[in-house]
C-alpha cells in the first residue's frame, strides 16, 4: 500500500468501518470480529481495518493478536501514530516496560517531528 495513501478520501473503507455501528449494540465480540475479517477480505491489509479490528481484540484482552496487527499496521505505513501508541500501551499491561517505552519514544518522536521512521 502507497505510504502517502489519503484514507479520508477511501468512500468504501468507510463505509466497511462504519458498517460495525450498523450492527445491534448487544452484537457478541465473536460477531464484531468476523465482520472485521470481512471488510479485511475486501480491504486487505487496510491500516484503518486492521486498527479498528486490533483495538477490539485489545478489548477483549486479546493482546498477542492485538499486537500483532500493530505490527503489521506498522509494516504498512510506519507513519500510523495510533498503531504505535496502542502497541505501547499494550505492551504496558502485559508487563514489557522497556517495550512499551521504545514504542511510546517513537511515537512521541514521530508525533513532534512527523518524521517517518
């Protein structure tokens, strides 16, 4: 995926990302996930899916998989900040500190530079 791709202007990315409000609220987490692996089957490797899919997982206190999803965000687009604060926060709770910190050092170094790493 193109670095520089302008999400924003990706009409059917959001109309998948925003098709999990569409779902009931008492919807189970096991349905929430599928309907991410969906979209993913028709985004591929979309940053945007794989976040929203990663943070529920997260949720669930899914974390190795949540993780891995970060990592692969980050594979995509080095640039995504969130990907990389959500890893450090994670890392945190499972108890990699000096992990936890090198994600947030570069997050924060990335945030007040824009510098792409």
């Amino acid at each position: 995926m193109d670095n520089n791709s302008d999400f924003s202007k990706d009409d059917e990315l959001w109309k998948l990302v925003d098709g999990v409000d569409d779902l009931p609220e008492d919807v189970s987490f096991e349905r929430v996930i599928k309907y991410y692996d969906d979209a993913l089957q028709k985004k591929p490797d979309h940053p945007v899916l794989l976040y929203r899919k990663g943070g529920f997982l997260c949720d669930a206190d899914n974390y190795e998989e949540a993780i891995e999803l970060m990592d692969k965000i980050l594979e995509i687009d080095s640039r995504y900040v969130d990907a990389l604060f959500l890893k450090s926060k994670i890392l945190s709770v499972i108890g990699k500190t000096e992990e936890s910190k090198e994600c947030q050092n570069r997050y924060e170094k990335i945030k007040s530079t824009g510098l792409r790493l």
